[in-house]
C-alpha cells in the first residue's frame, strides 16, 4: 500500500482524496487486496492497511451497491484476511 500513489484512484484509499466514488470510500481495493498482503508475508503493510481500514472505513453508507462486487471483494477480502491473519 502506497500513500502517494493512490492520488488519482480515491477507491484506493486515499484518505485525502475528496472526489466522489460509487462505493464512497469504502476502499475495496484496499480491502480486496488484504489478504495478498497476508499471503506474501508482508506483515507490515498488512498491519498498516488494517490499520488504515480500522480508522477510515465506515460501511454505514447509504449507496446503491453492486451485491455481488460488494460480497466478493468486501465481505471476501475481510473474511480472507481476518482468517489468513489469525492463523498460525
């Protein structure tokens, strides 16, 4: 995960980034990709993204929403995640 390259996509993550998204901001990328990050071992981008994802991620949103996008890449990368990250 890179602070500084995420400027022009703000699905990505970008905290900063103001520019309405379909989803926004639940960071889907972010969150789809949290398990990648688990499975290569890159504990410290991991932890930086959950982090991230703890302070900035609000699924209270009133937005119509592709369910089978939000199932596969939401539901999917948080429940691959938590499970690849409390495994020993």
């Amino acid at each position: 995960m890179s602070g500084t390259h995420t400027d022009s996509l703000a699905e990505l993550g970008n905290a900063k980034k103001k520019e309405s998204s379909t989803y926004k901001g639940v960071a889907m990328t972010l969150i789809d990709t949290l398990d990648t990050l688990a499975v290569i071992g890159n504990k410290t981008e991991f932890a930086r993204a959950v982090r991230w994802v703890q302070e900035n991620v609000s699924f209270d949103q009133d937005v119509r929403v592709n369910v089978f996008e939000a199932t596969i890449r939401l539901l999917g990368g948080l429940l691959s995640a938590h499970h690849l990250a409390s495994d020993p």
